[in-house]
C-alpha cells in the first residue's frame, strides 16, 4: 500500500471530531489492546501538561505504535476515535504517525484543520456555513476577518509571534507552559 493509500484511509479519522456523540462503544465490544483509554471524557479538554492525561495518552500510543501493521493501526485508530477524548486521540494518533516505520509520509493535518472551533470564532464559522448553504456553484467562499486588538497597545504587535497556531503536523501546538 502506498503512501497516498494509507493517507486517504488515515484522513477521515480526524474529521468532526468534536461533532461525535459522548456515549462510548461498549467494553466487550472493544479491542482488548484499548481496555485502559477513555478515562478522560469527550469534550473536556486535554493537555499533556497534566499527568492524568499524558499517562492515558502514552496508553493510547503505546498501542497504536504497537499495532502490527497498518491496518491494524486503522482499525485500532478507528475504534479509539469513539472511546477517548478528541484531543487526547488527535495527540496520540498524531505521534504515532510521526514514528511508525509504516507512516514514513504520511502526514496528519494540522491542529487547526481538525478543531476549526479552537481557533476560528462561532459565527464566522456559523456565517461560512450560511454563506455556503446559499452559494449556486463551487465558487469559493470567503469570509472576511475581522481582527481584534489596538494598535495603540504594544502587546498588539507581538499578537502574530505568539498566535498558537502550528502549521506542520507537530505535536507542539499548545504546549507552552507557566511551570
């Protein structure tokens, strides 16, 4: 199987993420290799910073990294996605494509793509949705930013150094720290 393969069966595992429902796939109907994920519940937030968390998203990784091949991982991958935290599973499925030998290419998209909502306000989302409804063709649809901020305060002018947005598949998005 190709890189371009395993890329389209790897990409719909990372769409509406948020949008799924919090009931769980039942326990005797998982993967005994996932029994101890889905602590953390679906939508509450991750972070790796807290120690809960990153133990369950080691768990996670340690078995999607262990799956013996990739579809293996698909399915693993795919049985995760409705157990664990979104964000909990875009971070381990993310580090495990960044490691496997059989991913070598395979790119996950970035961290903005998957949850648009944690960077994007709701009714610009909600106005490109209602834009989109009513559009007769394919022609694109743009909705124009409306930025926040003043230029009169200093801080305004670091605003785009410290934006958290990542724009390759790293895992770094949102990890900075006040420790």
């Amino acid at each position: 199987m190709g890189v371009q393969d395993k890329q389209k069966r790897l990409l719909p595992l990372f769409k509406h993420l948020t949008s799924l429902t919090t009931e769980q796939l039942p326990v005797d109907e998982r993967d005994p290799r996932l029994k101890d994920v889905g602590v953390l519940q679906r939508g509450k937030l991750f972070s790796c910073f807290h120690e809960d968390h990153l133990l369950e998203a080691e768990k996670l990784f340690t078995v999607l990294f262990q799956a013996k091949d990739f579809d293996d991982l698909i399915q693993l991958c795919q049985q995760a996605r409705d157990i664990v935290n979104e964000g909990l599973f875009v971070f381990a499925v993310s580090v495990a494509v960044l490691h496997r030998e059989d991913c070598k290419g395979v790119t996950v998209p970035p961290i903005q793509e998957i949850f648009p909502d944690r960077f994007v306000p709701a009714e610009t989302i909600n106005q490109a949705q209602k834009f989109d409804r009513q559009r007769a063709n394919d022609d694109p649809v743009v909705v124009k930013i409306q930025e926040t901020g003043n230029i009169l305060d200093p801080e305004y002018h670091l605003a785009y150094f410290r934006e958290d947005i990542e724009t390759t598949p790293t895992i770094g998005t949102g990890t900075w720290s006040t420790r």
